[in-house]
C-alpha cells in the first residue's frame, strides 16, 4: 500500500552537486522512518542517510559533511542533497520507508535512480 518513487539522478563531474527526491504514495505515517541507500556495481545496498519524524538524522561516515537529507511531512517527499560528489559516489540510489508494527516492522523500496560520477 506504500509506492515510493526516485527521481534527480543523473551524471555529474566529481565535486559537483545532485539533490535526489523521493515522492511516497498510499498510507503514509508521520512516524515511518524514511531514508536513503545506494548500491555500487558488486557490492551489497548500503545506508547512505536516514531520518525520523522528529527530524532525527544518521549518515553514513562516507556521506558525512557532503550529504543532507531532509523531511517533508506535508508533502510526503525526503530529500537528498549531495555536494561535493565522489567518483566512489557511482551507485544506484534507494528510498527505504521502514513501518514498525505490532511486535514487527515492515520495509518499502522504491526502484532506484542511478548516479554516476565521472570526468
């Protein structure tokens, strides 16, 4: 019942700059935790960012200080912006909702936009 879709992906030259969107659809809570995760050709998805409905913030080490995710409630949107962008950056990008329960907790995916950095 949840959709979440991705959109700013794209190519960029190393240092410069892309903000990603992630429009979620259906039953959405205020308290569902949102975040992001990218993965790279033969590597496992990894956590890049997530966010609480407090506003709450947890980055990855390699995101720290170059990446900022943020929250819109109203318009059920989380963004990421992503500054000073890597080569090592190159992966493709997720919006995670994760849902907890009654004694579970529940994990929705969008489908992924890809980002690659490259002279």
């Amino acid at each position: 019942q949840v959709q979440l879709v991705e959109s700013g992906g794209g190519l960029v030259q190393p240092g410069g700059s892309l903000r990603l969107s992630c429009a979620a659809s259906g039953i959405i809570f205020s308290a569902d935790v949102m975040g992001w995760y990218r993965q790279a050709l033969g590597k496992a998805r990894e956590l890049v960012a997530i966010i609480t409905s407090g506003g709450s913030t947890n980055y990855a080490d390699s995101a720290k200080g170059r990446f900022t995710i943020s929250r819109d409630n109203a318009k059920r949107t989380v963004l990421l912006q992503m500054d000073s962008l890597k080569p090592e950056d190159t992966a493709v990008y997720y919006c995670n909702l994760r849902r907890a329960g009654w004694g579970s907790r529940k994990d929705y995916w969008g489908q992924g936009t890809q980002v690659t950095v490259s002279s």
